[in-house]
C-alpha cells in the first residue's frame, strides 16, 4: 500500500508491524483465543481474600487503551465489550527465562493504544484499591494500524476527539470505542425490540417478513426509491411500507400479523428523519381504532419499564410518563384549541386562505388533508408532549382508513404523539374494496397535479380486498423515534449505527 497519504504515527505503526512479522510474531492469528471472563464480571464479582480463588486463572482480551510504563513492570487499561480493567504486567513474569523479547521489543517498543491483546493471570487489588489483573502471560491478538483519537480524563471527566457528529457517525465504530457509553443506546435498543417481539408473541401474533421490493410503492404517502429488475427489465420500487401485503395476509386468514420493516422513503434528512429506517407495523383482524389505542398503551408503557423500572422517562429537560392512559384529542380539536380556528367544515379554498393567514407556507398540488396536515404540524404538534392520541382524521387524510362509524367525513384514525412527533399511526382498516378503489383513483389525481407523495394504485391489493378481508386494526410505530425517547437522545442518527451521510471526499 502506497503511503503517500498516511500520517507520520500510521507509517510508525505500520514499520512496527514488519518488526512484529520479522520476529515470527503474526500480528493478526487465528481467531480462536480461550476467553474465560470479562472485565464488568471481574470488577463487579471480585471480593479480594473472600473469594480471590475463584479469580485466580482468569483469561480476558480487549483493546489497550493506556499504558503506563515503569521500567521492568507497567500498568496498562484493557476494554472489551464490557467494560474496562488495569493490567499489571511484570517483566519477569511475561518472560520468566533469559529472554525477556516478549517484553523489552514487543510489549515496550512495538505494541501500541488501540492493539488487541490476551492476557492470563489472576486477579488482585493494587496498593490503590484498584481492581486488577496481575498478567502471567500475554498474547499479541490484532496490530492496530490507525490511532486512536486522543482521550483524556481529568478529575473523573472525560475529554475525547469524537464529538463531531460527522466524525462520530460516519465512523461509528471509532464512536463506540472512544465513549463506550454509546453502547448503551443500542443495548437498550434491542432490549425495546425484544420487549415488544415478546409481548405480541404472548398475544398470539405472528411474525412474517414481506418484500422489501415492490412493483407498486404502497401503504403511506413517501416519495420513493427507483431501481430496476435487470432480470425482468422492469422498475422496482424500495418499499415505503408494508402495510399493503400484511393485510394480504389478514386476507389469507392469519388473525394477526406483524413485521419489524425496514423502510425507505426518498425524503429530508433532520434529527427526526432517516432515508432508511425502522417500523414495526401489525394488523389484526376484528379489532378497531379504540382496541389499538388501548393495547399501544399497554405495550408503550411495558417498554418503559422493562428500560427503566418506572414509566416516567427524563428526555431533555422534561419528564414523560408513559403510564396508562393516554390523553384523547381530535384532529379537528387540536387545531382549534392551539389556532382559535374551527376548520372542521372548510373545503380546500378556504383550508388555503387559512394558511396563508397563519403563514404556513402551502404548495398548488395540496389537497385538502396535506393543507389539514400542515396546520397541524405547524401549530399543534410541538404542544403535544406527554402522550396523547390525536383521533378522528378527515377522510382526505387517510386513503386506507375505514370511515368514521358516527361522523361523517372522519375516518377512525389516531396518531401517537409524545414530545412533540409522532410515534405511532393506526386506523380501523379500510377493508371496502370499491370504497378503496376510489380513494385509490383520488390520490392518483393528487399524483397528475404534482403531488409525488400521493399513493399509486395498487391493482392486486384491491383484488385482494374482494376476497375480503375482515374488519381489521392496523398500526405502525416509529421504532428508532421510540428509542429517541426511551434513550433521551436528541437525533435519530444517535439512534441508528450507521445512518446516512454524504460521500466522503476523495482523498479524505
């Protein structure tokens, strides 16, 4: 590898890692090493005389984080996946024989911060009354080519080069070793998931995947992805979501389905938007709206326990419980109370002027639900902090939801809100297919005006629905907004391993 683009340390590490090979050392072995313990089980569980021989032949690896040499002993910081944990690691007992390599070349001279080692040894406590591990033999696991950015504590602080959000997720994997407590955020995100995966399952649900790639871009109104089928010379879309083939399957006759989808919508990019992200969408049959808002209580405050043993959760400077039950509003409701306008019986010209009025900007191609949206979302939304279902949308809002069964123009629809965004969207389903076919046609005519986030016409779900489908609720929840909140993080990025970012510049 040519290095006329390395740094002077990366040319230093990478002439250490010849002096390795040259000494029959190979820097990068077989994988294969007899770990036994981790650095948290030792520092939690070691109790000094009381059971030090239950820690007397412990084997660990990690990553070296510091080193402190002493002349013919040094003291150095391992970090594996768990935790971190001082080694003391004496000449003579690396290399009890007359060579003493091991330790004069290898360990002193040729190893770095960032290599990965094994160690063997017992556990002690240093005259500090620091948890240690006393090393009797060591083995070289991975040079590390790159440095690591510089971290440095003072007074229990830590300072460290990976703040730049840019630096922190393009490089994740930099990210996570530098501030370990990242690690945290997607420990508890997996435990959210297996949370609900656990709770449906008791419920009786059924897991299902569906296909990420679709003819037809159905079940929400997103701009997406184009691809095209090579074999079959056709486009193909990334799905923007599933809930089209989910209740294909409540047609088929499952009773309630679900899957964890991973969806794409070529849209913005902000703290609270990802081009590629999670939701898990189920649907079940004989159930309506009021059932779905119930259960989505039951689960969301089950989540907060399971992360946090209480269902008030510190996110910012504000406190949100997620104790059931959860405040009820309509649409219709909220944008009076926060506008002091009634817009309940307002055809597009006059939802327009409204606008205009509120100076909320408005596009020609807006019908009457993105114009209602806009007023929601302009003036409404960011005073809805503690949980609270916004109910009952207009019909021009919701082309896959069934028709309000007591107000006409509604339909029976609800969105989550906590801090201010929507976490959640459900619907008692539309399950009229000739109902549906012209909901269907009205957002094709949203689609000729210029709207490219209206939904297209999806022939084979409509085919589907004459089959029948059985009265069904349906909803689909945020899950990387939902780990935002029970991880008190302010971006989706923080959320995500590795979101979108822009290409890196050649060279860079």
């Amino acid at each position: 590898m040519s290095t006329q683009h390395l740094s002077e340390q990366e040319i230093i590490r990478r002439e250490k890692l010849q002096e390795l090979q040259k000494l029959g050392i190979d820097p990068y072995p077989a994988p294969l090493y007899p770990v036994n313990i981790t650095a948290a089980y030792i520092k939690e569980h070691y109790k000094g005389e009381e059971n030090k021989a239950d820690f007397a032949n412990v084997c660990l690896a990690g990553r070296i984080m510091s080193i402190r040499d002493m002349g013919k002993a040094s003291f150095a910081v391992i970090q594996d996946s768990s935790s971190k944990i001082q080694l003391y690691i004496k000449r003579d007992e690396i290399c009890p024989g007359e060579d003493k390599l091991l330790y004069d070349k290898v360990w002193k001279h040729l190893t770095d911060i960032g290599d990965i080692i094994g160690v063997k040894g017992y556990v002690f406590t240093t005259k500090t009354g620091e948890t240690s591990v006393h090393v009797t033999e060591l083995t070289f696991l991975t040079k590390s080519l790159k440095p690591l950015p510089i971290v440095k504590e003072k007074e229990g602080e830590t300072f460290d080069a990976v703040t730049d959000p840019e630096f922190r997720y393009r490089q994740r994997y930099v990210d996570l070793i530098i501030n370990p407590q990242v690690k945290d955020v997607f420990t508890k995100r997996s435990q959210l998931i297996n949370t609900i995966r656990d709770f449906l399952n008791a419920q009786g649900a059924l897991e299902v995947d569906t296909p990420v790639l679709q003819a037809i871009p159905g079940g929400a109104a997103a701009r997406p992805f184009i691809t095209h089928h090579n074999a079959l010379d056709v486009p193909f879309y990334l799905r923007i979501a599933n809930e089209l083939y989910l209740k294909r399957l409540i047609v088929g006759g499952f009773d309630w389905v679900y899957e964890f989808s991973r969806n794409f919508r070529n849209e913005g990019m902000d703290r609270t938007h990802n081009p590629e992200f999670t939701v898990l969408e189920w649907y079940t049959a004989y159930k309506d709206y009021f059932w779905m808002m119930e259960i989505t209580e039951q689960l969301v405050e089950k989540i907060a326990v399971a992360l946090h043993n209480t269902t008030t959760v510190q996110v910012g400077d504000t406190t949100i419980n997620f104790k059931a039950p959860f405040k009820r509003i309509s649409i219709y409701d909220a944008i009076k109370e926060h506008t002091g306008i009634d817009v309940s019986n307002m055809n597009e010209d006059e939802l327009r002027q409204v606008c205009k009025k509120l100076n909320i900007h408005t596009e020609a191609s807006m019908g009457k639900g993105k114009l209602i949206d806009e007023l929601f979302g302009s003036k409404c939304e960011e005073h809805y902090v503690q949980p609270t279902f916004i109910i009952d949308y207009p019909v021009e809002m919701s082309p896959l939801t069934k028709k309000h069964r007591s107000k006409p123009g509604l339909v029976e629809r609800f969105e989550l809100m906590v801090n201010g965004k929507e976490i959640a969207n459900a619907y008692s389903e539309l399950n009229d297919p000739i109902d549906q076919r012209q909901r269907f046609e009205e957002q094709a005519e949203l689609l000729k005006r210029g709207d490219d986030e209206a939904m297209f016409i999806d022939n084979d779900f409509l085919r589907s629905l004459e089959y029948g489908m059985p009265p069904t609720s349906g909803i689909g929840i945020g899950i990387d907004r939902l780990v935002m909140l029970m991880t008190n993080q302010p971006s989706i990025q923080d959320v995500l391993l590795f979101p979108q970012m822009r290409p890196e510049k050649t060279g860079e």
